[in-house]
C-alpha cells in the first residue's frame, strides 16, 4: 500500500512539473508578440515563463527581455470619460506628457507613470494653441478672439499679450519656453504675414517681421532662438531669417537643395542651430546656413520626420525608427551611410521624437488617444563613444579586451580559427592542418558540405566549433566526431562575416547579424530559437563571454566594450529594475491558469 501511494504521488509530480513546462513554454512564445504594443507585460511574462520552468525556451526569453529595445508604453489615464483625438504634448526631455481634455490639463511623469498636476481650466480645450517644450507654460486665445493668453500651469497665473485680434493668428513658444513667435496675416495682404516674438519675461516684443509668409506651417525656430525658416509657396524655396540680423540670410541655397527641403512635412533645426533640415522620401536633407552647403544626406527611404539632439539625429519611417550620428565620417569605401541603430515600429503615425539624456529615446504614437513608447539605445549615446572608427577587436576567455591577432597561415594555406591546444587549424575551405607539419591529420574530416569559411571559432573546451561562410551561414558542428549539430542561420549578408564567440564551459555561443543585433544560442538545444539582443553601431567586431558565463561583452566600431546579462538570474534582476514589479495574481491565472502563483521580482 505504502508502495502505491508514494508511486501515485510521484506520478502526480511529474505530471505538475510537466503541466509547468508545457504553461512557460505556451508563455515563452507569447513574448514576442507582445513586445511592440506592451513591452512591460512582455518582460514580466519572459520572467515569469522562467521562474515556471528553468528551460531553454524560457531562458531564451528571459535573456531576450533583458536586452529588448522596447521598454515602455505609456498611455494617460482618461479622466472624466472617453476623449477621443485629444490634443497631447510631450516635452523636450521626453519625461513629462501633457493631456487636454473637456477643459482638463494634466501632466504626467512619462518614466514612472505619476501624475504630476491636474488643472481645470474653462474654455481651454477649444481655444488651445500650444504648450511649452518644458511643460510649464500654454499658450490660448482670449475670450472673444481677443489676443492671446499665456498661462502658467504651476500656479495657474496668466498674462494676455496685446497681440491685437486672434483671429487667424497663430503661434509656438520658443525651444526655450522664454519666447511665443506669433504669425499674423497681413489684411489684403496676398498671403503675406507679420512674424512677431514676444519676450514672454518682460511682456515686450523682441522681433518683428513684416514679409513672413502666411500659409503652411508656422516658421522653425533654431533652438539658440535666431533664426527662423519657411518654405514659400512659390519655387518652394526656403527662407531663413536671422533675427540677431534683422533680414534674410544672405548665403543663398542651392535650388536643387531649397527643391529638397521643401519638400519634407516640415522644416526643422539641428541642435547646434547652425542648419535647417527636412525629412523627405530619400533621405534627410540639411543645408548648413554658414558655409552654404549641403551636409551629407542621411539615407532613408521613405523617411517623415526627424528630430536632432546633441550629436545625433532619429528618424522616422513607416515600420521603423532609427538613430544616426550624422558627424561621423562618411563610409572610405563609398558605401551609402548606415544608422546606428534600426528599431521596428508598429505605430502608423508618429508625433514628437524625443532623445533622453539618461539614454532612451521616447517617441508620442498618434492615434486615437496617443501613446508614448520608450526605446532603450543600447548604450549608444554614452560617454564612452569613440569618434576614430576601430575595425578589429578580441575579448579573452573572461571576457576582457585583449590586442588582435591576425589568423595564422600554415604552410601557405590561409586559416580563419585554431583549436584551443594550438595544434590544429581550420582552413578557409574547411579542412583541418596540423599547424607543426601542415599536414593534414588522420581521421579528422572538418567541416564538409559549406561554402568558403569567413570566420569560425572553437568552444574553450575543443568541443564546439561555430562556422560561417560567404553566404552568411553560420552552422555549429560536433568538434569530436566533426558532425554538424545545427544551421544556426541558413543565410545573411555576404559582404560580413560575423563575429563568433563561445561561453568559457561552450554552453552558449553568440554571432552577430548584419541588422546591430547578437543572437546567442544553448549548444545543448540548437535547433530551438535563439535570444536576440539588440546592440547597434554594426558592425560587431568581438564577442567575449565572462568565466562563469553571466555577462556577454562586445566590441564595436565606435564602442569599445559593452555588457549585457546572459545569467538568468541577472538577466532577472535587470528585467525587475526597468518593470519595478512582477506579475500580478489576476494577470497571472491569465498565462498561467495551473501552475501556482509566484512573486517573480522582490523577496
């Protein structure tokens, strides 16, 4: 009897352990379909998988969520019902969104979701005009169209600027929020419109201009707050208007290149103020106002906006997002200029691009009620950016940099990797060569049926060997019975060969992929998909494991070293730092229905 029982209760966990395994993996696969529309859930769901179940899968996700670009969605709490095309702004700095509905303003802090201020404002929703890049200020017609109100939202102090008639006026504060530039048309004037800044500290105006135009989009203002630019209606031509000055620039624009700028939606600055640039179907255009040349175009099909922030630049095409440094040297091979860092995107129309210093970009997805996305940048924006490109770079067995050493000839026979005993090379068509006696040693086949090798790398044990060939593919092989395990990839670009590299114990290996990412793999489960961790700055020159296999550090044209969680218990703390919590009990029984509820981040 005693028997029985303890076989029935062995039985009965099996079956719970692998009731379990079948929940986290269900779960696992979920991930990624989440990751775009609500990146949160997604990494707490990949924690959760794995906190279920400790398998492959499940710590593919989990190292995939710790590194995913995707970090956040935020979308405003709709207070007194249903607003839908309410009016949103985000400001500069990207942290703080400010919401207008039924005479409601309120503003939220983008990171931690907060609500900040909340403010009844009668008559605003209907007369609004703008708000200020830092959030403080709005700006609003008066009553009756009489002039126009700006408001402190703070305090909720106002003060009208005797601006004459609102009617047909309207106006942007300053990238500063020290200035309100209002547009007014000229009666009779034949589209013609009068541009003046108001000093909104001393109540006066700073500037006025009477040969404004007085259709399309209200002029750009650089952000040092000299000049202006406009497209006219006629020849598209742009006109810049150096305020210091008091008249247009003098450096006149190239046609072809005015024809380009007026292309784009809209005009906007570079940070440092000193070009005017658009977004247009090829490309970003910027013409330099000082030396009356065009800078290099940033290439990008399709492209509708850009925003520029110190020295970087992001842009924004249907399907996707992607960060440029536009000061970099262009290509020595003549080859199109490639971004930084290419992130996909779902949202149809895009709204304020925001890069944040503490190394995120946020962006505002316009819909019926907007939302604003945060991206993580990889590191990309850090101080530790190298403006001399490197093209070689090593890491060691713990995963330090080390000098590079150029791949060994034996004997006349080109090599691309040598074991880890130093006794044996693998040539460039697959064959093994003993690096003392260039023979070829006994009994030892290589790697057979692959294309001319680019590169290859054994696992420290000799166990492993990763091999990739001209055609991009990148295939694992038994090292001891040369027997292949598994095409890691079936194919990629031809004109890289990957950066390969192998955990110290040759439980992981990693290759880069032409598109900025790393893609990692568990020797012991090859066929089953990979973690996939976004870095940018492509192409990866090295990869390099720490001993115990915790952290995975890789090279870069412009970065020397950067690290990224691969332990599955570091790659859960990182995930619990960026979501602050774990699943809840009811979203819980959702992905998991049978197996038990658990705290995935805290004690």
């Amino acid at each position: 009897m005693h028997r029985r029982v303890h076989a029935a209760w062995q039985q009965s966990g099996v079956s719970a352990r692998r009731r379990d395994e079948a929940e986290a993996r269900g779960a696992a696969e979920l991930v990624d379909t989440l990751r775009q529309s609500d990146p949160r859930t997604a990494a707490q769901l990949a924690l959760a998988a794995w906190r279920v179940a400790d398998l492959p899968e499940t710590r593919a996700a989990l190292r995939t969520a710790a590194a995913q670009s995707e970090q956040d969605v935020f979308t405003a709490p709709e207070e007194g019902g249903r607003a839908i095309n309410a009016p949103t702004w985000l400001s500069r700095d990207g942290r703080t969104l400010t919401t207008l509905a039924r005479d409601q303003v309120v503003q939220w802090d983008v990171p931690s979701h907060r609500r900040i201020r909340s403010v009844r404002w009668p008559g605003l929703s209907e007369n609004v005009v703008d708000v200020s890049e830092d959030g403080r200020l709005v700006a609003y017609q008066g009553p009756g169209g009489a002039g126009l109100v700006v408001g402190v939202l703070a305090d909720r102090s106002r003060h009208r600027l005797p601006t004459g008639p609102a009617t047909g006026t309207d106006a942007a504060f300053g990238p500063d929020g020290r200035t309100l530039l209002v547009r007014r048309p000229v009666p009779g004037g034949d589209e013609r419109a009068t541009l003046t800044r108001w000093d909104l500290h001393r109540q006066r105006v700073s500037f006025h201009y009477e040969q404004g135009t007085g259709d399309g989009a209200l002029p750009a203002q650089s952000r040092d707050g000299r000049y202006l630019a406009w497209c006219t209606d006629s020849g598209g031509q742009p006109r810049i208007l150096d305020t210091a000055a008091g008249h247009l620039v003098n450096t006149p624009v190239p046609e072809a290149t005015g024809r380009a700028l007026c292309r784009g939606d809209e005009l906007t600055f570079t940070a440092d103020s000193r070009a005017v640039a658009t977004a247009t179907s090829t490309g970003v255009v910027t013409w330099d106002i000082r030396t009356g040349r065009e800078r290099p175009r940033l290439p990008l099909a399709g492209a509708l906006r850009v925003e520029f922030a110190g020295d970087y630049a992001v842009t924004w095409a249907v399907g996707s997002l992607t960060l440029w440094r536009p000061g970099l040297p262009a290509p020595a091979d003549d080859s199109p200029r490639e971004p930084l860092l290419t992130v996909p995107v779902d949202s149809s129309s895009v709204g304020d691009l925001r890069l944040d210093p503490a190394g995120v970009l946020r962006y505002r997805a316009q819909g019926r009620t907007d939302s604003v996305h945060t991206l993580s940048l990889h590191g990309l924006t850090d101080g530790a950016w190298r403006n001399r490109q490197a093209h070689s770079a090593a890491f060691d067995l713990r995963g330090r940099p080390v000098p590079v050493r150029k791949p060994a000839t034996v004997h006349g026979e080109e090599t691309v990797t040598v074991d880890p005993a130093g006794r044996t090379a693998l040539t460039s068509e697959g064959t093994l060569v003993d690096i003392a006696t260039g023979r070829r040693p006994e009994g030892l086949a290589g790697v057979q049926g692959e294309d001319y090798l680019t590169e290859a790398a054994f696992s420290p044990d000799g166990r492993y060997l990763a091999a990739a060939d001209v055609q991009g593919r990148v295939t694992l092989w038994d090292a001891r019975p040369w027997r292949r395990l598994a095409a890691l990839r079936t194919g990629g670009s031809n004109r890289h060969a990957p950066a390969l590299g192998f955990s110290a114990d040759g439980s992981l290996v990693a290759a880069d992929d032409p598109d900025g990412s790393v893609h990692v793999w568990e020797t012991g489960a090859p066929a089953l998909p990979p973690a996939t961790l976004p870095v940018g700055d492509a192409p990866v020159l090295a990869l390099g494991f720490t001993q115990g296999g915790e952290e995975l550090h890789l090279a870069t044209p412009h970065l020397a070293d950067r690290a990224l969680p691969l332990a599955p218990d570091r790659a859960a703390r990182t995930v619990c730092a960026r979501t602050r919590t774990g699943l809840g009990q009811t979203q819980w029984r959702r992905w998991f229905p049978s197996a038990d509820y658990r705290r995935t981040c805290g004690p």
